[in-house]
C-alpha cells in the first residue's frame, strides 16, 4: 500500500473497497494502475463505492480468456482525476454462465457499452433490455465476431444473407447529413425526431454503418502494422489514435522515448488540431447561413494543408508513428518557411474572427441545446462539449504526454453549456493551438528520433489517453505472446453523442442540426450508430425530410 | 456507356452529384469537397442530390456490411448509373479488407449487384489514401472520356 | 494546389534489382503487395487499389531495388490496370523436388558468399536440409545408420 506514493485519497478509496470486499480481496498495484478482482455479486456496491469518491468512468472492455483460463474477464476502468490512478475493477465470469448485472443505470456513459458487449462478445446484462447496436438486425444469433473462436472466413455466409436486405425497407430509411465535413456530404446515420407542436421531445437514431471490426484486425496483425491501422479510424483525428497506440505499447513495454521524437510528435497533433478545427468552423458558419466565413476558412484550411505535407509527407494519415518514435525526421531547412506560413495563418484567421462574431446569424446561437452541468458530468462528456458546460478537463493539462509537459496553454472553460459557448471554446482553443506550434517549432531539441534495443512484454495490460480535437480518446491493450491480444478504443463522440437526447429536448426542428453539429460528431470514430428509441405515450412521431432541416426560416 | 457523346458534353457544364459513404475514415469524403471547389473555379456547377436526380454516384469506404443495403436501393433508382469509386477502401478494400463487417470495396460488391440483375454503365477507380483532389478530377474526366487511363497493367520478368 | 517535394507518391519497383526475397510482402500493413506461387514461378504482385503510400517497402528493401516517386494519378476505368506482375523463375529442390526459392535470389546469394562455400548446400529446401543434418547427427551418435541407396 505504501507504493501509492501521495495517493492519500486513493489510500483511504482501497481500504474502504477492500474492507467491503473482505479477506480475500485481491488487489494489485502496477505503477498507476490498480487492480481489483470483485466477485459479480459485490460489482454494483463498489461502483457505488467509487462513484462516492468521484471517480470518472472511462470505459468497459470485455476480454475473451476461454483459450487460456477457461473464462471470460470483463473490465470496469475509472480514473481518479486528483491524484491520477486507473482504478480497473475485473469481473470473471465462466464460459458456460455468462451473466452479469447491469451498471447501466448507476453509468449513464455505460450503456451503449454494455449493449456493444451484447453484441460482440454474447455477456447477457441482468436488469436491462440490450436491443442491436452495432449488428445489423438480420445478423445471425449465437455467432459473436469478438469472441476467439470466430475466425474472420465468416463473411462468406454472411454474403448469402444480403437477399433478406431487400425486404427491411430500406426505402423508407432517410439519410441525414451529419458530419463535421460538409452537409451534403453524408455520412451514413439516420435521424428521426419526434416533435409535439413542432418541439424535439426525442431522438430516434440508427447507426454503426461504419463499424469496421477494427478490434478483431488487430489481433492478426503485427504491433507495427497496427499503428497505421489506427491512423485510419478516422482521417480527421487519425493521427491521436496513432499517437495514443504507440503511446499504450510503450508504456507497456517500458520504452524510453526520445526528446526528439515526442516533439515531432507534439507539433503534428497541434497541426491535426488546427486542421480539425477550421474544418469544423467552417462548416458550422456555413449552416448558420453565413457562406462568406465558410469560404475564408476553407483557404486558411489549405495552407494547413500545405503545412502538413511539407512536415510528414501526405496532407492526411500521415503515416509517421511507430512504438518507439516517429520514421522520418523533420527538414532543418524547412522550419523557417513553417513558421512563416504559421504566422500568415494567424493574421488572416485574427481578421475573420473578428468580423464573423459581430455578424447577426452568429448571435442566433445564444442559448439553443443548453447541457447543463450536472447533466454532463454524469455521463460524462468529454472534450470542448464538456468544457463548454463548465467541466475543466483536458488531458494535455492535467495529465501531460508527448512534450507537453514543456509548454505552457490556457485551457478555455464556459459555463453556458450552449451552442455559442461549444462555438467560443474551439475559436480559443485555435489561438493556443497556434502558439504552441510556434514554441514547438522553435524550441525542438537535437538528438535521435526512435528507440533502440527494446524488447516486447507480454501479457501487460496498459491504459493511455491523448486529448483529440474532439475530447478524451482512450486506448486500452493488453499484450500477447508476440501480438497484440486485446484492443479497445474508446473514442470521444461515443461519449458525447449519448448525452445527444438531452441537448435536443425542447429545441425547435431549425436548432435541431446546429445541435447536432455542435458536438462536432465524428461518425468513423464512434463505428457504431446508436439506436435511442424513445416511443412515449400519445406522441405523433414524424420523420422530417432532408431540406426541411436545412431550411432557414 | 448508355449516354452519346454530345449528351457527355452536356454534362460537362453542369453536374449532379450523389455521394455515399459506405463506412470510410472521412479522410476521402474532405478531399472529395475540396475538389469540388476546384471545380467550381473552372465554371462547373455540381451540386449534391438525391439518387433520382444524379448524374454520377461518388463512393467511399469499404462497403460496410450494414450500409450495403442503403447503396443497393439507391443505385437501383438512379437513371444513368455512372459510379466513381473512391480511394483505397472503395477500390480494394484497403486495410479493411479481410474484415468480418466490410464486403472488401465496390469492385466485391459489383459481384452481388451483377447477381441481382442491376447494371452498371461504367465505373472509374481511384486509388489514394487519401486520394488527391486532382486525381479525383482526373477520375472525372475519364468517365465522361475526355481522358485516357492513367495506369496501365505492366508485367515484368525478374 | 501543388505537390511538394515531400510528397509520398508511388513505389516503384526495379525488375532488374529485385531478387524475390518476399521482405516487401512481409512488411506491407495494408497487403497490396501479395505473393503468388504457380508451378514454376513466382509473381510477387503490387495492387495499387489497396496501397496506403506508407513507403515501409522502401525503407526495407535490402537490395534498394525500390524507389518512391511522387507520382498520385491512377484512375483507371479497367480492373486489370491496378496491377504491376513481377515474374521470377524458381528452383526446385534437388533432394525432393520441390518449388521453394527464386533463381536470382540464389545467385544472389553465390555472389555474396567467399569462394570456399559448399555451393551444393544452396539448391538444398530448408526441410531437406533440415533432415539430412539430423541424419547425420543420428549417425555420427550411432542411433542411425547409413542408407546406402
């Protein structure tokens, strides 16, 4: 217990759960990682236990062991912010008795995760109803593609099944733009919400079009091919899923890496932020009418771009990372046309700024889609929406990774929760951007850019976060023989898009979509499409077409 | 191709869009809208529609078992069916490709599509990750042939 | 819109320098560069629809025989234009007869080895060698005999 260090808080948490789960509790303390075995009888009273302490929820992994243990593990993580410990709570479950009760009504945030594991791994929830998340509903029961014993030659039968498709009435499925890229350009999701007397009074939501089986890929691959299979879970923050791979591999593994490398490594996710971003403003402007703030962005977003290329070689994916450090060095000779193309950047978007927040289709934001506090910390929500709301979370502050650790930046906070401060928090979180990267740049240290002599662990579990333009993204692995075993990504629009219902209610059909936008949803990242079904009593729900949305009134 | 040559010229000046993503990263959909603004530059006007009024079908992504059903009911109602499948998910799948959720890209999906009677007048790859804008309007061009291929099959021997 | 220097185009593979050695197959995260095995001969195939332009073939080509351009137009019409074949005659095991190597990877690999070497040993597939080695251990321990065929 003394290796806690100056965990006082922690120290009082363990003994009161330890006293709780009685003489043989099994606790295991690995670095900032704290492992508690709980029988599943004691799960909902320790959850409480924790809850109490004001521990945050992270994410929920479940882990097929039936080859080596004969059993299933499933994994609870929280994270106290103070002193900085993963708390990670391991129910074990047998191959032949896979249930376990529900959290989901102690965790908001867990309830599409349990629902996921339904899915995937074939755990039945106690206390709840798990229709399909991330399935299609024609899917096969019994057959579940996480589980060790699936192997991936099951698509075939799968592809004789797609004759059933023709008669779920797909026509009558409409397709919404959503998406932080472009309105028309549509990713696949579809919205129906039901109005009273022309207000939302709910969400009815399909998805997970773009579920992939990301987590089953990996365990085929090599650990140095996965870094670029991460690169591609999304291709507007691909690069912090990158980052935060090699990040969990070296932290499993013990790997020391260079100064080097972790500010090369700095300066490109600064870039992605800013790429992120203006893509994000531009599109917002354009669907609050105002056409002339769309265009300007756009250009500054290309010389970013341009910024990009000359740093890593392609304008997206960059494709630099592996556990250890980056594969290509930056160009001496080019760092001083970086920083002139940095500093035209930021007197172009200082003049557009200033002229678009005095424009009147901006004032129309003021207190549409309100999440209050309270509402967003029981989720919890993550990145600019949860700052917006008055929750003072960023991981490159409070917990510093890469170089962070070596700049000094404001993180904005708002308290109205509305879609004007969501707005405010990302045009701030710009500027800190831009005077990072100018600090990065000039300040990056001499020496090597990847380790050498390193040897791979197995059997390590390693839990690592990295702040995306869209909030809090966690990686989760657990390391095999020579491969990876298990691989969990949570990222940050799954947090946010389930506190969607409660931004919606109330709002009327025109303020619907800016909500929608506001939470800067990444649909690649989430994988997966949510179905909130909602149907209360006496409502007329109404699926409203495409152009009724974007009609401005 | 069902259309004549003075109907492609046509097109040329004004062209209707139908954009689907099948499950792709969003990395090819960013470049595909940054294309169009080129294109704009050069006084063609494109505008994004619904099936029944499309010109042409712009496809990413690996074609996700899940969103296979939406692609097959809207190609069936498009008029000229003229597809241009885009970056490397679209093309072969990519990385995705040996997946148990992804049919592994268009070229697989064609396949089922042949096997239920729809088909295709044309189709342009264009391979990238992400694909360049330019080569999307390259793809462009060779479907409305004003361009030859840009690759050619080549074989050597060692 | 223009293309830097930088800029991570298309690998392209020398005939000439390539010895067959599959390292590019091996390391290729996506898998657009595959191997085919046909009765005497070996295709190591490069699918352009499914490359990520992530170069890691050229940084691990051990006989530099592959080079990075910054090229980026392949829209094609026509399903077979996103291959490139390159065909390499193989040998066959002289002990069992078995298709097991590429013929320039052995000469390859003569030219790499000082004159005294048992050139014998290389047209040899590494099952064979590996049950003629205990073979011989067998016998020099007594356990076996030789077989005089």
């Amino acid at each position: 217990m003394d290796m806690l260090g100056s965990g006082q808080i922690t120290f009082k948490l363990i003994n009161n759960i330890s006293e709780k789960i009685g003489k043989n509790s099994n606790i295991i303390i690995n670095g900032k990682n704290i492992f508690i075995y709980v029988n599943k009888k004691m799960l909902r009273d320790i959850i409480s236990i924790l809850i109490n302490y004001n521990a945050i929820p992270i994410t929920m992994v479940a882990y097929d062991k039936s080859f080596d243990l004969g059993k299933f593990q499933l994994y609870y993580i929280f994270f106290l912010n103070k002193e900085k410990y993963f708390i990670i709570l391991i129910v074990e479950i047998n191959y032949n008795d896979l249930k376990v009760s529900s959290v989901a009504d102690l965790i908001k945030g867990f309830d599409w995760h349990e629902r996921e594991i339904h899915d995937l791994m074939g755990i039945e929830f106690e206390g709840r109803v798990t229709p399909r998340l991330i399935l299609p509903n024609e899917y096969p029961h019994g057959i579940y593609p996480l589980r060790k014993e699936f192997s991936e030659n099951f698509k075939i039968l799968l592809q004789k099944n797609i004759d059933n498709y023709k008669e779920t009435g797909a026509e009558k499925i409409m397709i919404v733009p959503i998406g932080p890229y472009h309105p028309e350009l549509l990713e696949p999701i579809r919205f129906e919400l039901c109005l009273k007397n022309d207000v939302v009074v709910d969400v009815y939501h399909e998805g997970f079009m773009a579920h992939r089986g990301i987590e089953k890929i990996s365990e085929r691959l090599n650990y140095d091919k996965v870094s670029f299979l991460a690169e591609r879970i999304c291709g507007i923050c691909g690069f912090c899923h990158s980052v935060c791979y090699c990040q969990a591999v070296e932290d499993a593994c013990m790997i020391e890496v260079p100064e080097r490398a972790r500010f090369i490594r700095s300066i490109l996710l600064e870039v992605e932020r800013l790429e992120s971003h203006f893509l994000w403003l531009a599109d917002f402007f354009h669907l609050c009418g105002y056409d002339k703030g769309f265009l300007e962005i756009f250009k500054i977003r290309e010389k970013i771009m341009i910024l990009a290329e000359l740093l890593s070689g392609s304008r997206k994916t960059y494709g630099l990372n592996l556990p250890g450090g980056v594969r290509k060095d930056l160009n001496p000779d080019k760092v001083k046309k970086f920083l002139e193309i940095i500093n035209e950047v930021e007197e172009e978007y200082k003049k557009i700024i200033v002229e678009s927040l005095a424009r009147p289709e901006i004032d129309l934001l003021k207190g549409s889609g309100i999440l209050p506090y309270s509402e967003a910390n029981s989720y919890p929500v993550v990145g600019p929406v949860a700052r917006a709301s008055g929750i003072n979370r960023d991981v490159r502050k409070d917990d510093p990774y890469a170089a962070y650790q070596n700049v000094s930046f404001k993180v904005p906070i708002y308290t109205e929760g509305d879609n004007m401060a969501r707005m405010m928090v990302r045009i701030e979180e710009i500027y800190e951007s831009i005077n990072m990267l100018k600090y990065f740049l000039d300040n990056v240290p001499q020496g090597p850019i990847m380790a050498e002599n390193w040897e791979w662990v197995p059997n390590k579990i390693s839990i690592k976060r990295v702040e995306a333009p869209r909030g809090e993204n966690v990686h989760f692995i657990s390391t095999g023989i020579t491969k990876l075993d298990r691989w969990k990504v949570r990222a940050p629009t799954y947090a946010n898009i389930q506190a969607l219902p409660v931004m919606l209610k109330g709002e009327n059909i025109k303020n619907a979509l800016l909500t929608i936008m506001s939470i800067d949803p990444c649909i690649a990242c989430t994988e997966r499409v949510t179905i909130l079904n909602f149907t209360g009593n006496g409502f007329k729900v109404s699926t409203i077409p495409f152009d009724a949305l974007t009609r401005r009134g | 191709m069902r259309t004549e040559n003075n109907k492609t010229k046509s097109l040329q000046k004004q062209c209707n869009i139908f954009h689907v993503n099948t499950g792709s990263c969003n990395g090819c959909d960013i470049e595909v809208l940054d294309a169009i603004t080129i294109w704009s530059a050069e006084n063609v006007e494109v505008k994004f529609v619904e099936p029944q009024n499309a010109h042409v079908a712009i496809i990413t992504g690996p074609m996700t078992v899940k969103a296979f059903k939406f692609v097959l009911e809207a190609i069936k109602k498009m008029p000229m069916r003229l597809i241009i499948a885009v970056g490397a998910c679209a093309v072969g799948g990519g990385i995705w490709r040996s997946s148990y959720s992804t049919l592994g890209g268009f070229h697989e999906a064609l396949k089922l599509l042949n096997e239920q009677g729809i088909k295709i007048d044309k189709v342009v790859y264009v391979p990238g990750c992400p694909v360049r804008p330019e080569s999307v309007i390259r793809g462009f061009k060779i479907l409305f042939n004003e361009e030859r291929p840009s690759i050619k099959y080549q074989s050597f021997e060692a | 819109m223009f293309v830097t220097e930088e800029f991570r185009g298309r690998p392209l593979v020398d005939p000439e320098k390539c010895v067959g050695c599959g390292s590019c197959i091996l390391v290729c995260p996506a898998g657009a560069r595959r191997l085919i095995q046909e009765e005497d001969r070996y295709i190591l195939r490069y699918f352009i629809g499914q490359c990520i332009f992530c170069w890691r073939c050229v940084e691990i080509c051990p006989e530099k025989a592959i080079s990075g351009t910054t090229e980026f137009f392949f829209a094609t019409d026509n399903w077979e234009d996103l291959f490139i074949d390159i065909k390499h005659k193989t040998v066959k095991c002289s002990y069992c007869g078995k298709t097991f190597v590429p013929q320039k990877l052995i000469i390859n690999t003569k030219n790499k080895l000082p004159s005294e070497f048992d050139f014998d040993r290389l047209d040899i597939c590494p099952d064979c060698k590996k049950n003629i080695g205990a073979l011989k251990i067998s016998i020099s321990r007594g356990i076996a005999y030789e077989d005089r065929k």
